[in-house]
C-alpha cells in the first residue's frame, strides 16, 4: 500500500505466516511488515518481524537496519534499507542471499519524492 501526500509519501507491504525455503534453508515468521516513507527533509526506513526463525531456530531481531545473519551459501539481510541519492528509500523486511542459486526479497516499501512502491514477495531463482 502506499499513500501520498503534498509533502510524504508513506508505502508499507506485509504478509502473515511466512514459510520459506531458499536453496534448502528455511525460513519462517508469524508476521513481516517494511515501511519506507519520504518526509520533507528526510527519510524514515523500519520493519517488524515477529517469530522469525530459520531452519526451526528462533532468531533475536535487534531492528537495527541491514542486520545480517549468515545461511548455508549466502546471507539473510534483516530490515535492510538503502537511500539513493535522489532520497529514495527502500526497506526490505528480509532480504535471503544465495550467491549464484537465489534472491529472495519478502516485504519490500520503497518511498520517494516520485511515489511509492509496496511488494510482499519478489524472487530471482539462477
């Protein structure tokens, strides 16, 4: 969903019940929400991940942005964020790595000066 107004732009995308499995790992959260939103003067980026576990192992989210937690082959991006230098902001809830095998983003917002954008699930399988 995003929403506009004269001077914000608020996007956020979530999903429920997340079971997920990438080159063999998985993953799996009760509930994943990513907010991006432009402000005049600045940018706000947070997700929430409640239950997140990988491969049945409860795993701590500080909600720190673009905290990493390593996977066979790759790596799991947590509340990953990125500002262009337009002041786009995206936030990826999760971001799974697979180098070569797979890219997994679940729960993506972006906001900008320009619009908005919301995904729960976007994948690239090599």
């Amino acid at each position: 969903m995003t929403i506009g107004y004269p001077d914000e732009i608020d996007s956020e995308a979530s999903l429920a019940a997340l079971r997920l499995s990438v080159a063999g790992t998985s993953i799996g959260a009760d509930f994943i929400m990513a907010r991006a939103m432009t402000l005049a003067g600045g940018v706000v980026g947070t997700s929430n991940i409640d239950n997140l576990s990988i491969n049945g192992v409860p795993v701590p989210v500080t909600g720190d942005p673009n905290q990493t937690i390593g996977i066979p082959g790759g790596v799991l991006v947590i509340n990953e964020q990125r500002v262009s230098a337009d002041g786009t902001t995206v936030v990826n809830a999760l971001h799974a790595i697979v180098d070569g095998v797979a890219d997994v983003v679940v729960a993506s917002a972006t906001a900008g000066a320009s619009g908005g954008n919301a995904k729960a699930a976007q994948a690239t399988t090599f």
